[in-house]
C-alpha cells in the first residue's frame, strides 16, 4: 500500500459522505499502514477514543496522544492522535489525516481547521474527512486533491415527533444547554429510571464511566449535547432533538440541516437502522429538512475561516494588525475575534503589559499566554486577568511561580459538592492542565502533569459519581420491569383526592393533576407514581363529570391568567385569533387520557366565553348594532379594539370629525366623550378592569401580567419601568409621580374649565377632595396634566377673634376653621368605578389613597384658599409679638399640551359635546357677541390687559354649621 502510494508521489484525498460510512475507520486503516502518522480529531474525547483504540492494536508504545489538556508521548512514539489545534507541526510524518474538516465553517474553531487544509500534509498521503457540502471549497483551495464518496451502511428514517414519556429505548436524547439537558435526565430518571449524560465539557473519564453505564444497558438513555455527532461511536437506535437552536459563543441561532444530520446520523450503527426526530419543547422539522436529513442533500459551503497564520511580533499593535489582516482568496473570510485575539486586544490596553511586552520575543510570550483556551468561561475580562498574572511571572521570572501554581492547584483538588460545583471545578483544573502541559511554563513539569491529572480523575469520579446518583434510579427500574410483569402495586384515593399505595400516602390528586408526595425516597417516587396513576384513572373521569357540570359561580381567572376551579388550578388563558376571544390550556395529566383532557378544556371555553360576554356587554352591543353607520361605526370599533378606554388625543381627530348625531349614538351605548379619555364607564367596574388587563397582556404576548390596583382607590403611584398603557387599561391616567382615575379627572376636568387658565388660579378645596390629595401632591398631578404650577409663599391671615366665638358658640367648640370639610372624609368605604360615574356629584365620598395621612385634609383649606383668611388674634400685653405665620400656595396655569379658546386645555365643550350657551348663541367670546365663559373678545387693537373669568352663578346662602362659614362670611365681607 505504501509503494503504491509512493510511486505516485503525496496522494492529497478527500474523503466525503455522510455519519456512518466508516470514514474514521478508514483513516485509521490507512495510517497502520505507514511507519508515522498524524491524525487530527475535533474533540479531546474523540481523540481519547481513537487513542485508546490503537493502543489497543499497537501498544501504548506506539501511539502519543496530544490534546490541550493531556499529554502523553512515548520515546518512540509512531503514530500521533490530537485534537486539530494540539497537532504536532513540522512532525514530517508520512500519513496525515484531519477528521470533521467541514469544521472550517465554524465561526469560532474554523480558521484553525482551515489552516489544516491549507498547510497540513503527510508526506506521502493526506486525508481530509468529512461532509460533502465541503466538496467545492475543498477542490477549489487544494487543486490536486482527489475525491472518495462513501454511502451510509444504514438507513436513516425520520420519526417525527414522540414526547419523552413515550420515548424508546436506546434513544439518545439531544440538547444545548446544561439546564436543559438536567431537567430532561431528571425527567428521564421519574420516568424511565435513569439516563447517563454525556457533554463535551466532561472530562474523557466521566464521559466514559456515563457512556458505559448506557452501553452495558444499566440505563436505557443517553442525554447529550451536539458532541456526540463528531464521531463518537454508541449503539444508539434514536436521536430526538429536545431543542433546534443553540447559542454559538455569540447569539442564538437556528442548527442548519446539515448540522442537524451531523447529530441525527448518530442513530443506528454500521448495518443498523437508525431514526430521528423531535421531543419536549423542540417545534416538529419541515418536510424540506427531513429530507435533506435523509438524503443527505445539502448547500455546498461557500466560505472558510480563515486568520492569518504569518504574524509580525514586532510589538503589540504589528501583532493585532497581522491577525487582522483580510484575504483575497475567494473562498475564505476572514474569521470574527476568537478567545485569544479579544484577550490580547484587550491587555494591549493593561499599561503593565505593554510596559512589558516591548519587544518581539516578549510579545510572543504574551500571544503563546493568550492562546490558553477560556475553559472557565466566566467573563473576558477574568480571563485576560489570568493571562496577564501568568505572563507577569513568566516574563519576570522565566517561569510561573510554584508556590502560587501550587495554590491554585489546591484550591480545586475538593472532591465534595454538587453536579454544577464539580463541573467548575474540573473547567478550572482543565485550565492548570493545560498550563502543566506547556515545557517552558513551569520548572517540574512532569510533577504537575501528574498532579493536575490526578485532580482531574478524582474530580472526574465525583462527577460520575454525583451524575449517577441524580440520574439513575437502579432500583426504580427493577420495580418497573415488576410492573411489566402484572406484579402491579395496590394503590387507592379516598374522597379528598388523597392517594395511597399499599396503604402509605404517596401523593395528593390537585384538580386534574397529580401531585407527589417529596418526603418519598427517590428510589420509590418513580414506580408509586406509576401504581397511583392506574388508581387514579376512574377518578379522572368522575372529577370531569363534575367539574362539566359546576356552576359559572365555581370557576375564576386570575390576574396572571390562571383558571381556578375554587382553590384548585385547572388550566390557563392563551391568546386567540382575537382579543375578546381568548383560548383556554386545560392542566390535565396525560395519564388521565384525551377525554378527560378535552371535557376540561371544553368546560373552561364555555366559561370565559360567558365571562367576556357579561363583563364586555356594552361592546358587544357595539359591535352587533347595525345601526351605527360611517364614522360612528367606525370609532365604535375603535373602542372595541381598546377595550373600551381610549386617550382622546390619540383619536382628536376621528373626535372632531363627528358630528352630534353620530356621537349620540354611541353615547346611547354608553360612550363617555371626556376631555382627557374616551371612555365606557360600565367597563372601569373591578371585574370588567382585571378581565381587560388580562386579555390585553395575552393578546400581547407578555409574559407577566400587570395586576389592576385595589377597588375605590382615586389614585395610586406611578411606578418606574411599568408601561404606560398597562395604567390607562387599568382606568388610570398617570400624571407625574401618581395616576389618576380617568372618571375623576373628569370630573376635576369639568372645574378645571371654569377657572382662568391663563391669568392662573389656586386650587380649591372641592379639586383636593376629588383628587384625594395634598397640596404638593395637587401640584405635581397638575404639572402632569400640562399645567404649570408656580409655587410661592405668603402671610397666613387667621380669622377675627369674634367670628371664632361666634363658630364656638354654635355647639362645638373643639371645631375650628381649619377642619376638612365634611364632604372629604379620611376614611369611607372603597367606592368601585359603577359607583362614581364622573357625573356624580362632588361630595361623593373618595376613598384616600394609602400614602396619604388621615390628617393631610384637615390641612387642606389652610393652605389652598387664598380667600380663607383670618385676622390673627391681639397678642397679650405681657406676650412679646408672634412673628408672622407663613403658608404655600400654588398659582396653576396652562402651558401643557396645545391650547383651547381663552388659555384652557381642549375639552368636549370645544368639540360641542357640551353646549356652552344657549342652542343656536354666538360661541362665547366673540367679538360683538354675548358675554360668554370666556369673557368678550378684544378686537385686533385693543391692547389692555385681557380679563377672563367664569360667568355669573347663583351664590348659596352660608350654612350655618358649615365649619368654614366664618371663613365664608370674612370672604363676603372683603
């Protein structure tokens, strides 16, 4: 073979096809047949396999086995097994193969893959392995290569779907990420009675102690990443995908076909058959990609990695700008920053290191540390604090220091712990193996090999160790196969849903789901459940008998979307096609079988169809009212569509375009044209307002609801980072550091018009009462509402001594003039949205707001009213005079959000909503009109100072018990 090999000078072969055709075996065949040879693998634990293989045909002697971590070179080593980056360089060995070569697409590993391709070559044959989307690339670089298609032995089907419940034996199950892959073993291990877990960040001890335990049959399962489709050979019948995307160092995106069949050609071995297909979350493959997977068509690969391999060390910039540099082959594309390029970019900004680094020699010292791989992943930057601690040492004293190496040896060399605790531990100790296995980085380099090694093993047992006892349940699956035999377990539920097996609670029947008791051992749990679920299959049907036939009284939603059957959980809300059509998710085991899944289902459907149909009735109506014609039918589905609340200066425009016909239509339907908010008031009840943040959220995909705020609060906080339709969906308008009702600003709207917004005015007592609030608090809700508030400082003017007496001697003399008025109580019951409609009057009671101290209103007239002044009283002779008494007050006026007539905000009385006049009157205001709410209009030249005021309205007469009438008498006075 080697003559003929030699008679036609270096052979250069591309051997291609798909998983299963043999194409290592191959390799391997081929190099025995040379006297030295070099085979580059894309995994330590592929090459630890490989290793151990020809150990086994050539004796430990002959072979060297070279990865990151490992080491390990007989005097007379023939033939070399690493990983692609270890391959030894310059070796002049006579055979050369690079196994998985269509890696030279990968983002993160595939420059070194291609420099490989490029660069790599036995001396008298070499082979590239792999897929054959790399045939184009592959005959384009290397002109003189050669082709070799291999056909699969097996046939490989898809499966479709299957759920893990009903997965089949000698399946292995594929994700990418560790808590995934956790929480299906732990799955596996209830159902099935244990799986091994095999990932590429094991190391090859644990990985080979797992993958035993599936070969030999202990455990029926196997639970991997996407390692296992770089040639690692298991008796594998099935791979299912438990998810189709993975993160890629970088984001997280889609697995390609081909990268999919890499996987899924793992099922079935040489003549074997295999299949493949989806489970848990994973969404069902295309027909398109199912046949690709199957017949092995894929896109070619267009573009290679590739860096520059020819480096200047001149200094740290030459050096960056030399990886740096772009290709002009057509074929590659120059590689995005690996872990070693960011770590050195980002040193060349430590002034230590490039202190240090000034010349060529120490400039590659540093780039040698920064191609030590991130094993740890913790962060860059903890990374490159490591690099920067190792150069240190080793550019000032020629080698890392040993009693800090020791230490940090050390320090990891704990066998106790979690899964998650040992895993990092042996990310970290890969890091000091690998530094042990550098000649020139530490002075006993064979002593630290041996310590790092052994550190390694016993963390690996441990992890074995750990992973075992979390994943396999021996004895569970000697109780299953039991079962299998009809030597089924007695098992009985009582009246309260408890459920026994053989007379000892096991587990208690919470609506339609199964709950087990977690004081079982963990050897039991998995074989109870099976023997409860058979007992609880009659009590299934009995409780859907049931609940189908409960009252609409009996069930609920939650604020988060949940349907509740009394205090049980029976299902959730999901979106539907439409908002006011919600869908339901009934919580049923799947034991209790399909009729009982869809009874459930069906009876939650009837009641929330109901409960959208009560509660949303007034849109309903809308909707259905043929009517309703043109621009009124139009904004009626404008209201549909928002619930029933909608910020007028969203829709200012559709609101003036109709005219007073089509707005009595649809206040006919209870439509509220307010000056802030269109609204229905029927639908700011608590019911309908829960309902409404529940269907909105669902329609929007959130994965938290916004909960509505207590009944009967006026206003609440405005809470940073919420979104601000999630308020007015509750009913609320936020303005500044609080959110009003939108029924009451309306009706604070409605004296708010009757003020001078131009020339500025105070608040008013009534306004506080509304708002609930205290003078500060006024404040800010204004400034949110557009007003501008001008805060000031002025003499506090008590009452006359005379008109106290006067007040005392009416009966109660603990009263004063600077008690709240009696409309605006400190306590009162919570008042729902139906219960004060913005129409009602002001004295209705309002419950205050929880920040608010039950004495702020008794404040309230002494600092709003600037009329509300008293005449201090005459100091004693003996008293010296009391400095003057101050008080705040406030000056509003409009400057917020655009300009109505006369300075005041919009409102529906510009629109016509509400006539200001006399039917068929001049607007008031106008020049030559009647004195109107505004006050007469000055002409174009007119330049006096321009007066607006409210018009005349009937006073009432003092109320004599009214704790402000000697303030209201003083006012009448002056």
């Amino acid at each position: 073979m080697v003559s003929d090999s030699a008679r036609g000078g270096p052979r250069i072969t591309a051997v291609l096809g798909p998983t299963n055709t043999g194409k290592t075996h191959y390799a391997l065949d081929r190099m025995l047949g040379y006297r030295s040879g070099v085979i580059g693998l894309p995994l330590r634990l592929l090459a630890r396999e490989v290793y151990d293989k020809l150990v086994g045909l050539r004796g430990p002697n002959a072979v060297a086995l070279v990865t990151g971590e490992e080491r390990i070179v007989p005097e007379r080593a023939q033939y070399w097994v690493a990983t692609v980056e270890a391959m030894p360089l310059g070796l002049g060995a006579d055979f050369v193969a690079i196994d998985e070569i269509q890696l030279c697409a990968d983002p993160e590993r595939g420059h070194v893959f291609t420099d490989r391709l490029l660069h790599m070559r036995g001396t008298q044959e070499t082979l590239f392995l792999g897929s054959d989307t790399m045939r184009s690339a592959i005959a384009g670089l290397v002109p003189e290569v050669q082709f070799l298609y291999r056909e699969r032995f097996s046939e490989l089907v898809h499966a479709g779907s299957k759920k893990l419940s009903r997965m089949p034996g000698r399946s292995a199950i594929v994700g990418f990420s560790v808590d995934n892959l956790y929480a299906i073993a732990e799955l596996m291990r209830r159902q099935k009675g244990g799986a091994a877990v095999v990932m590429g960040a094991l190391s090859p001890r644990t990985r080979n102690a797992q993958v035993e335990m599936y070969q030999n049959g202990e455990v029926e399962y196997l639970i991997a990443t996407d390692a296992i489709g770089m040639g690692l050979n298991l008796d594998i019948d099935h791979v299912a995908f438990s998810a189709l995307s993975k993160f890629d160092g970088n984001r997280m995106r889609q697995l390609a076909p081909n990268e999919l069949a890499q996987i899924a050609g793992r099922a079935g071995r040489y003549m074997k058959h295999g299949s493949f297909g989806v489970t848990g979350e994973a969404a069902p493959l295309s027909d398109e990609v199912a046949e690709a997977i199957t017949s092995h068509s894929f896109t070619p690969i267009r573009k290679l990695c590739w860096r520059n391999a020819d480096l200047t060390f001149g200094n740290l910039q030459a050096l960056i700008r030399s990886l740096e540099l772009p290709t002009t082959n057509n074929w590659l594309t120059r590689a995005r920053d690996a872990d070693d390029v960011v770590a050195l970019k980002m040193l060349s900004e430590d002034a230590e290191v490039v202190a240090r680094a000034t010349d060529g020699r120490s400039v590659g010292l540093l780039w040698d540390i920064c191609r030590l791989p991130d094993f740890r992943g913790i962060s860059h930057a903890e990374h490159a604090s490591l690099i920067t601690s190792l150069f240190s040492d080793i550019h000032e004293h020629g080698r890392v220091r040993e009693d800090w190496f020791a230490r940090q040896v050390k320090r990891i060399d704990r066998a106790e712990g979690d899964i998650d605790t040992l895993s990092k531990r042996l990310a970290y100790i890969r890091t000091w193996t690998y530094v042990a296995q550098r000649r020139d980085w530490l002075d006993d380099v064979a002593h630290w090999r041996g310590e790092t090694r052994a550190v390694e093993d016993r963390l690996s047992d441990a992890l074995h160790s750990a992973l075992t006892k979390r994943f396999v349940d021996r004895r569970t699956s000697v109780l299953l196969r039991r079962l299998k035999q009809k030597e089924s377990l007695v098992a009985d539920v009582n009246d309260k849903g408890e459920v026994t097996v053989e007379g000892q609670f096991v587990g208690r029947l919470d609506g339609f789901q199964f709950s087990q008791d977690s004081s079982q051992s963990p050897e039991e749990a998995k074989t109870l459940r099976a023997a409860s679920l058979k007992a609880l299959a009659p009590e299934f049907h009995l409780r859907a008998d049931r609940f189908y036939n409960a009252p609409d009284t009996e069930l609920d939603f939650t604020e988060q979307g949940g349907l509740m059957w009394g205090e049980l959980a029976v299902g959730k809300l999901v979106k539907g096609d439409e908002l006011l059509k919600p869908r339901v998710q009934a919580f049923v085991d799947e034991e209790a079988g399909s009729d009982v899944a869809e009874k459930v289902a069906r009876r939650l459907q009837h009641f929330i169809d109901r409960k959208v149909q009560a509660l949303f009735e007034p849109l309903t109506t809308i909707e259905k009212d043929e009517t309703l014609t043109g621009l009124a039918r139009g904004f009626g589905f404008r209201m549909i569509e928002a619930l029933g609340i909608i910020p007028r200066d969203q829709v200012a425009q559709e609101v003036k375009d109709l005219d007073q016909d089509a707005r009595s239509a649809l206040r006919k339907h209870g439509v509220r044209f307010g000056q802030f908010t269109i609204f229905m008031p029927l639908l700011l009840k608590p019911a309908p307002t829960r309902l409404r943040l529940v269907l909105d959220s669902l329609f929007k995909d959130l994965s938290e609801f916004p909960e509505s705020p207590p009944p009967g609060l006026v206003t609440i906080p405005v809470v940073e980072g919420v979104d601000q339709s999630a308020y007015m969906l509750a009913g609320y308008r936020p303005a500044g550091a609080r959110a009003i009702r939108i029924d009451m600003l309306e009706r604070l709207a409605d004296q708010l018009r009757a003020e001078d917004s131009r020339g500025g005015f105070e608040a008013k007592a009534d306004m506080l009462s509304i708002t609930g609030m205290t003078l500060e608090q006024f404040a800010d809700l204004m400034q949110g509402l557009g007003y501008k508030a001008a805060k000031a400082e002025r003499v506090k003017v008590k009452a006359p001594a005379a008109d106290a007496e006067n007040k005392s001697a009416d009966g109660d003399p603990t009263e004063t003039p600077t008690e709240a008025p009696t409309e605006t109580p400190t306590e009162v019951p919570a008042q729902t949205p139906d219960e004060t409609p913005s129409e009602a009057p002001a004295e209705l009671p309002v419950e205050m707001p929880s920040e608010t101290p039950g004495e702020v209103p008794a404040e309230v007239p002494t600092e709003t009213s600037a009329e509300s002044a008293e005449a201090p009283e005459a100091p004693e002779a003996s008293e010296a005079p009391e400095a003057p008494e101050t008080e705040v007050f406030y000056t509003f006026t409009w400057g917020g959000f655009g300009r109505a007539r006369g300075g005041k905000p919009r409102g529906d009385r510009a629109q016509g909503d509400r006539p200001r006049g006399k039917q068929g009157g001049k607007p008031g205001g106008k020049t030559g009109g009647k004195p109107g709410r505004g006050g007469p209009r000055k002409g174009p030249r007119d330049t006096k100072p321009k007066s607006y005021q409210s018009g005349p309205r009937k006073e009432k007469a003092i109320d004599p018990d009214n704790p402000f009438a000697a303030l209201l008498a003083l006012k009448e006075k002056n």
